[in-house]
C-alpha cells in the first residue's frame, strides 16, 4: 500500500472514532447531565435552562429553527427532554443558542417574560412557519 492510501484510512478512521464519540457520549450521559464535550458559553445555557427559572422561561418561548418537526414544543427542548435527559440539538443549532442566549441575558436585564416572547418572536417573526406551537404566555399580547 502506499503512504497516501494509508494517511487516507487513517483520517477516515480517526473521523469515525470522533463521531462515534459524540454520538456514544450524548447518549449515556446521566439524566440532567451535560456531557463533557459541550464547553464554554454552550455550555452555560444548558445549564441555565436546567434551572427551574431557566426552564419556565423557555419553556414559553417557540424555537423557530424547524425542531418542532422533531416533536419540540418550546426552546426548552432543544437543550432538555421533558424526562431531565440531555438532548444534543442545542449544541448544533445556532438559531436554538440565540433563542437560549437572548432569553437568559433580558431576563437577568430584568425584563418580564411578555418582553422577552415579544422581541424573540418579532426578530424571528420570517421563520415563524417554523416555530412550535408554544402558547402565548399568560397576560401577554403579540
């Protein structure tokens, strides 16, 4: 074999063996554990929205980025499943990580939930066909 067929399955290799982890690993995660290969600001909002504050919050605020046909029914979802497990779409989603970014840092600005809905579904208002159908929290108006 030559040295370019051998550095070939070697890459080819090593690229299995890093998805297989991140698949593997994601997987037996412990409940309402977040593996350790989700790191720095990622990880920070899987764990805001674990807390029982982060969790109410998100949980009446859509996700626009298309998960509701995965079964999502608020931006809640893209980071926890409703039985405490991790779930590994918040990482690869850019549009989830907004979503979770932009509630955490207007809710510690101190702005209430009707705000926070309102300038999350207005800056999102072109992908709204993709939105859950999470309901309008109460006392709120479009």
């Amino acid at each position: 074999m030559g040295n370019e067929k051998i550095i070939g399955i070697v890459v080819v290799l090593a690229f299995v063996v890093i998805v297989a982890y991140f698949f593997l690993s994601s997987e037996t995660a412990a409940a309402g554990q977040i593996p350790d290969y989700v790191t720095g600001e990622t990880r920070e909002i899987y764990e805001w929205a674990k807390t029982p504050e982060g969790a109410a919050l998100l949980e009446q605020i859509p996700c626009y980025c298309g998960c509701r046909y995965e079964g999502h029914l608020h931006s809640r979802h893209c980071f926890w499943r409703d039985d405490g497990s991790f779930d590994k779409h918040g990482i690869t989603c850019s549009v989830c990580l907004d979503i979770g970014r932009k509630a955490r840092e207007m809710h510690e600005e101190g702005a209430d939930i009707c705000e926070i809905r309102n300038a999350i579904d207005e800056f999102y208002a072109p992908n709204a066909h993709l939105g859950t159908e999470t309901p309008m929290p109460e006392g709120c108006t479009a």
